[in-house]
C-alpha cells in the first residue's frame, strides 16, 4: 500500500521494529511511502509542525521504502534490528540508530552523520559526507570510494576498518584515539606511526579512530578509480 504525504514538512522520525528500510530521494513535494498491505494496522503516520512521524507498531518484519522529496532535509531513523538503505539522496543531516546494517549508496551528507549499530555492518559507498559521528560495536566499518569532510569520529569496540577514502593523502588526516595502536592502522601502506607531524593542515578532513579494533585497520586513499575497495553487500 502506498501512502503520499503532501504537507509542509522537513524532517522525517522513522521508528521501525524490524524488517528493511530504503530510503531514496523522490520527485515533487510528495512524501511516498510503500508497506506491505499486511502491515496497515500497524503503521502510524502523522505530521506535527516540521516533522513527519512514521512508526511501525508491529514486532514483524517489514519491507518498507521510503521517497522523500527535496523539500526534507533531515532524517531520524531508529530500529531495534531493521537493515536501512539511504541510495541517491542529498541531506542536511542523518541520524541512523539500529542493531542492524546500515548503508549509504551515492548519499551527500551536508552537515552531520550520525551512526549506531551493534553486530553489523556500515557500509559509505560512493558517497560525500561531512561531521561523520560513528558507534559501532561487534562489527565492520567500510569504505569504497566516499570522502569524507570536516572532523569525523569512529568510536569502534572490537570491530573492523577499512576501505578506499576518495582524494589524495594531503587531503586527510587519520589519527589513532584512545584505545587504537597507531602501529594497527596501515594508511596506503604505512602505518599511521610512520607518518610525520604535519603543520598545514587547515583544510583536511580528520579522520579519529578509537576504541578498539578486531583487526589492523588498512585505508587506502586514492584519486577515482584507483584502488576502490568493494565489499559484497
């Protein structure tokens, strides 16, 4: 069943128990939603002020996706086990909270990523992101060809790091936080302790790892398709 929302919003709360999300950037000023005809009497939509509500009730999986047009600018998501997809879509700001994966496929993030699953996978594929803030606990972080911006944070707890960083060296600095050794973080080959002071850094994106990982973390930052890394989804 579809539902179109039509009002004046710009931030979506999507509260969903289980199941899988995706979320896409759709055309006009419609919100669409597509669920399962089963799972009408337990879906709540409303809107109150700027924000639409869509909370799924039922402790069932559900196939939900999402269209949003450009008009939302940021969205909540938070689910006890439901996988969530964000593919082709520009936001101001996400906050993504699930024990369950979380991808990003050609997604612009223009002001904040927040990010938090446990015993699963985050996975930044082809996409551009600024003031990335990652918890992720028993599980993998990888990259394949994003670029980051501004100051990030992965707070990690027995998981791994890795994938391709798209730009030059120059472009980053990846520093080890409490808890990483920077002699378990490999950065286009050379381990972190290997790298010197630099003074010019005004204009980098930081990258701080921290916590503890499961495996040596490697990163490779490359120009466009020179060693992209590509995980199986």
């Amino acid at each position: 069943m579809e539902y179109l929302v039509r009002e004046n919003v710009s931030d979506i709360k999507l509260e969903v128990k289980c199941g899988n999300v995706s979320i896409t950037r759709g055309e006009g000023y419609t919100v669409k939603i597509n669920v399962p005809d089963t799972a009408v009497n337990g879906i709540r939509i409303f809107s109150h002020s700027s924000t639409l509500f869509i909370k799924y009730i039922l402790p069932v999986p559900i196939e939900v996706q999402l269209c949003v047009p450009k008009t939302i600018h940021n969205i909540n998501f938070t689910s006890g086990s439901c996988k969530v997809t964000f593919e082709d879509i520009e936001l101001d700001n996400v906050i993504a909270d699930s024990r369950s994966n979380i991808i990003m496929k050609n997604v612009v993030i223009v002001k904040s990523c927040h990010l938090n699953t446990e015993n699963s996978y985050i996975r930044l594929i082809d996409s551009d992101i600024i003031s990335m803030n990652i918890q992720l606990v028993g599980g993998s972080l990888d990259f394949c060809n994003t670029v980051l911006h501004g100051n990030n944070t992965a707070y990690v707890v027995n998981s791994s790091v890795g994938g391709s960083l798209k730009g030059a060296l120059v472009d980053y600095v990846i520093s080890a936080g409490s808890g990483i050794d920077p002699d378990n973080v490999i950065v286009n080959d050379h381990f972190l302790s290997e790298f010197p002071n630099r003074k010019n850094v005004q204009n980098c994106a930081w990258l701080l790892l921290a916590g503890s990982l499961s495996v040596t973390s490697r990163i490779k930052i490359s120009k466009p398709r020179s060693g992209i890394y590509n995980p199986i989804i």
